[in-house]
C-alpha cells in the first residue's frame, strides 16, 4: 500500500490512519493488513534485517477506517494493553446513521458473536457492551445524522449492531443494515492515551472528507 498516512512515530509506537477495506491483521484471505503493511515499512525505513517486531494493540474492522497505534516494543504494547484495561485509553468514533437520532444517549447491551454477525444476547450468554453518543448533526433531507460516539467497550461489530438494534443502521453497512456497495459511515477520528513510557498523555484527531462525511460540517 503506498501513502502511508502517518501521524505520530517514535522508537515505542506508531499511530496511522488505517483505510477502509484494510484489515488490521492478516487472515486466512491474505488479502493487504495494516500490521504487514506498517512491518515492512519500518523495515525499509530502518533497514532492519530479520522479522520486525509489531504489536497490535487493538484492532478496526475491514470497513471501518481511522486512527489506530501500533507499538514498537514488547513493553510498550504490554503498556497500551494496561491503559486499555484501565480505561486510560480513549477510542472516539464518527458515525453517518440513518434516521434522527436523540441529541444524546447511552446504549447498554450484551453482545454474542455467532460466526461472521454479532446479536443482542443476554447477560448469560453475551459480554457487556456499551458507549455514549452524542449528535452532532442532522441532515433533514438525506434523513441521515452525523453521531460522535464514545466507545466504552470494544465488542465485535459493537457500533454497528447496537444503532441498528434501534433502527438507526449505519450509512453503508451491508451486514446490519440494507445498504448496498456504499463507504460504511464509521470512522475512528480521536484516540487518546498515555505513552508506554513518559506516561504523557497523547491526543491525536482526524476529521474524514469523503463521502458520507463531507456532506456535514465537522469542526476541528
């Protein structure tokens, strides 16, 4: 893949904005993985000899693109594990749904994955799932709303099953929804997180400009 769009780089991490129709890791279909993409990278850039080391810390679906970190070392994705656990990592999200969604809200579900699809389970059966969400806009004609949401666990297809589950499916989502060969409306803009080793806290944003995000206002 070429144009890596690279926003951050030290001896510790890596954080890159991840396209969309990219897998974060390689799968059986050997189809093109952030994780190989940004190994040979580093490889090529340092001239490393022998196998990179690369560690994903946390993942984005195929169809969902935005900012992802990798970490260089061994001790610095053990760290970003750790904040993930502690909740000192933040994951912000726009999303592009259909209908009017409330100005704000929480959604609280439990989610089972049954092969390829996630569905609403019960306490028993499902693992707890939940994020806040907060309207940003609302285009009347198009009946679509531009959603920011702050992802407070990271369940399988969590955002995506969860507005569906309330018929606002995602712009462009196939699998939840009835859209067909449309860019799903998801995006990962802001992360925020302490770095692995000078515990300074890192913020990064990135706002999307491609269809259906360019048909809202965004700010900065």
């Amino acid at each position: 893949m070429n144009n890596l769009n690279i926003l951050y780089e030290d001896n510790h991490l890596i954080v890159v904005i991840k396209p969309k129709d990219i897998l974060s890791q390689a799968d059986i279909t050997n189809q093109e993985d952030m994780l190989t993409i940004l190994k040979d990278y580093i490889k090529n850039k340092y001239n490393k000899p022998g196998n990179v080391y690369l560690g994903l810390v946390h993942r984005l679906d195929k169809k969902t693109s935005g900012i992802m970190v990798f970490a260089r070392t061994s001790k610095a994705a053990k760290r970003l594990q750790e904040s993930i656990k502690n909740k000192t990592f933040k994951k912000t999200y726009l999303a592009v749904v259909h209908g009017k969604v409330p100005n704000e809200g929480t959604y609280i579900d439990y989610l089972e994955k049954q092969g390829t699809r996630s569905v609403i389970s019960t306490k028993e059966k499902g693992k707890y799932a939940e994020l806040d969400f907060k309207r940003l806009d609302y285009n009347a004609k198009e009946n679509l709303s531009l959603v920011e949401i702050n992802l407070k666990t990271g369940r399988n297809h969590q955002i995506r099953l969860q507005f569906a589950s309330r018929n606002f499916p995602l712009y462009g989502d196939d699998k939840y929804g009835n859209d067909q060969n449309k860019t799903l409306g998801l995006f990962a803009y802001k992360l925020e997180f302490p770095h692995p080793t000078t515990k300074e806290i890192l913020s990064f944003k990135s706002i999307p400009d491609y269809e259906p995000f360019k048909n809202f206002k965004i700010k900065p």
